[in-house]
C-alpha cells in the first residue's frame, strides 16, 4: 500500500532532499546538489518564484518506508506565455515500483486540476528554465553535469506506463577542445571588435562581475523567452542566480560582450566540471565541500558550458565567435581538453551551430513529458 503525505515541515521538507541521496548512493554518474540550496528551493519563504508560482510537495511511503517524492508547481507566467494551463512535475525520484511512482503523479495531477483547472500535466520542469528539467532518456552511464538532472533508466518505462508521451527533447554533446583557437572563428571575433565596435569584457575579480549580473540576464530574458518552457525572469529571482552561481564560479570563465555604447549584448557562462567536486563534497558545501569545489575550479580536464546568450536582434551575426573564442582562450590557459554542451533543444538548430567545427558526439538526451489529465 501507498500512502502520500505532503510536505509541511522542516523535517519533511528534510527527508524530501535526503530521499534523493539514498536512491542515488554510491551512484559515480550522479551529481549531487547542495542540500542547503535544495532546502531553500523548497521552502516557500526562500524561494524566489513563490511570490507568484504555487507549488506543493509529497512524499510517498510504500509499507510504511520512505519511497518517493515529487513537486508540483504552477508558475502563472509560462502559462501565460504559452497560453496553456499547466501543472509542472518536479524533483520526481522513486524506487522501480509502478504503484509509487503513479500514486506521486496522481497527487500532481489531481493538485493541479482540483487547484487551478490544469488540464495538462508536464514535466520534469522547475520554476524556470534555468531550474533543472528534462528527464534522463540516454546516456545513463556518462558522467552528468553539475547543473543537470541524473536518473536511472527504469524511470522511462514508468512515464510510458502511465500514459505520458514525449513534448520535447534536449541534446547534449561532449567535445574536444581545439589545442589551438580556430583561426576561422578568431579572425570573425577581431573583425567584429575593431570594425563594428564590439568588447569584449573579461574579469579577474568576482566583485567587478557581480555588479553586470542583472544586465547580463536581462539579455538571457530577451534571448531565451522564445524558448520551450521559458518565462521571464523577475529581479528577484536574478539576484537568486547570481547569489548561487556567480559567487562561487572562477570569473575568468564569464565572458561579456557589450556593443559600442556599453549596452551588454551577449554573455557567455561556463565553468570547470564540478561533477566530481559535488561527488565528494557528498551535498554539503560545509566543512570541507568547498575545499573540493575550489580545487576543481582550478584543477580540471573538463569545462562546463552553463548558458549563452545573445539578443535576438543581433544572432546569426557572428556575436557569438567574440565569446567562444574568449572562452576556448581561458580554457586552453587551463589546460582543458574536453566541453560539456549542457542541454540544448533539439530544434535549436542557433546554438547547435556553435559546435559545428568541434570533434564532437551527442552523449546524453532528456525529455519533458506531456499528459492531458
């Protein structure tokens, strides 16, 4: 028998995030969250999005044992912006037992439609689309990002079983980094500098950074609203981005470009695979985890590409060569050999051309799933 609790307490909002530790034990793909991060995104006094998403979360006991757990949240903002009324599943991981894994979608799907009329339920999808989303459908034994969702295989089969089909697809590559900068791509950059008044902006400091992260995802909401899933994102919600990742990334991977009157157009973000840096820091920055953070940012063979983003105006006109060759620059000065793509929409045919001249393959593909309900 199951039985579904919602989570209403510290303790539980506790055992939801410890839930995932446990399935994933031991598991050398996963790459595990901060815990105190998962708690505030959770939490409806720290989340950003709560002041205009809803959301809940359950927690399924099959036999009395802890076996489950799923989100639900209605964000007002996408629906709007795809004219559609949604319930988003989210942070949904359960044993291989089709009993608890339908009895999580039911109370998604019954919360949505009983509270808000949804008539469609998807996912797995966050707040916004810089939370994590796209179920793992391939690649189970290539190692993840840092920024991605991990899960086992068994969980296509019971998305199938309950009735749920695909909605969209991500791609995600992994590539060699060039040992020398393509002189193709370099001399497009150069040009576009010197004759079209282009910077680009580099930074050594955290602090000279921190100052443009506002202006930089206001490009992001310009670029990105087009896309699957997106919505804008508020002030306040910014400022949270920036305060998790900003922060504590190395600032020389961060590439701005700002035309000729210092309005920023472009913006590139990636950092040094911190994979295995989360592996062992086991979800806690705290004693040691950041030890292992800080060394993976300077002691690496792999960089994580994280976003880029250029006005809509300005793409398909080379803006993006002044930021790729910045950043294949910093990556050689590390000594990096390899890229992580992250995920892409399979049909964004834009950012896929960005690796075109890369020894690359496609590793990994995630999937948002779709049911009327």
């Amino acid at each position: 028998m199951v039985e579904i609790k919602t989570v209403e307490t510290k303790k539980q909002r506790k055992e939801f995030v410890d839930f995932l530790f446990k399935l994933y034990k031991g598991n050398k793909y996963w790459a595990p969250p901060f815990k105190a991060s998962e708690m505030d995104k959770i939490s409806q006094e720290k989340q950003a999005a709560h002041k205009f998403c809803k959301s809940k979360y359950f927690l399924a006991y099959k036999d009395g044992k802890l076996a489950g757990r799923v989100g639900a949240i209605v964000n007002p903002r996408t629906n709007e912006q795809w004219n559609e009324n949604c319930v988003r599943f989210t942070r949904f991981d359960f044993i291989d037992d089709y009993e608890v894994s339908g009895a999580l979608l039911k109370a998604v799907e019954e919360w949505g439609k009983a509270e808000f009329g949804a008539d469609k339920c998807h996912g797995p999808l966050g707040y916004s689309d810089l939370d994590q989303e796209g179920m793992l459908i391939e690649g189970f034994e290539e190692m993840g990002t840092f920024v991605t969702l991990y899960n086992y295989s068994y969980y296509v089969a019971h998305m199938k079983h309950h009735g749920y089909m695909k909605e969209t697809d991500w791609i995600e590559y992994r590539f060699e980094i060039p040992q020398k900068l393509d002189k193709r791509i370099n001399t497009i950059s150069q040009m576009l500098q010197k004759k079209a008044g282009y910077k680009l902006l580099e930074f050594t400091k955290s602090k000279d950074l921190l100052k443009y992260g506002e202006k930089m995802f206001d490009v992001w909401n310009m670029a990105y609203i087009v896309l699957f899933g997106a919505a804008m994102l508020d002030e306040a919600q910014i400022d949270e981005i920036v305060k998790e990742f900003i922060g504590i990334v190395n600032p020389e991977f961060i590439k701005l470009v700002a035309d000729k009157d210092d309005n920023i157009v472009a913006f590139g973000i990636c950092f040094p695979s911190l994979t295995k840096a989360a592996q062992k820091a086991k979800g806690n920055l705290l004693p040691f985890g950041l030890l292992h953070f800080l060394r993976a940012l300077k002691k690496n063979d792999t960089l994580d590409m994280y976003l880029v983003g250029v006005l809509p105006e300005l793409q398909g006109k080379g803006i993006n060569a002044i930021l790729i060759d910045a950043i294949m620059a910093t990556a050689l000065k590390y000594n990096l050999k390899y890229a992580e793509s992250n995920p892409e929409l399979e049909d964004n045919e834009k950012v896929q051309s960005q690796w075109k001249g890369f020894d690359k393959r496609q590793h990994r593909r995630r999937r948002c799933w779709q049911k009327e309900i």
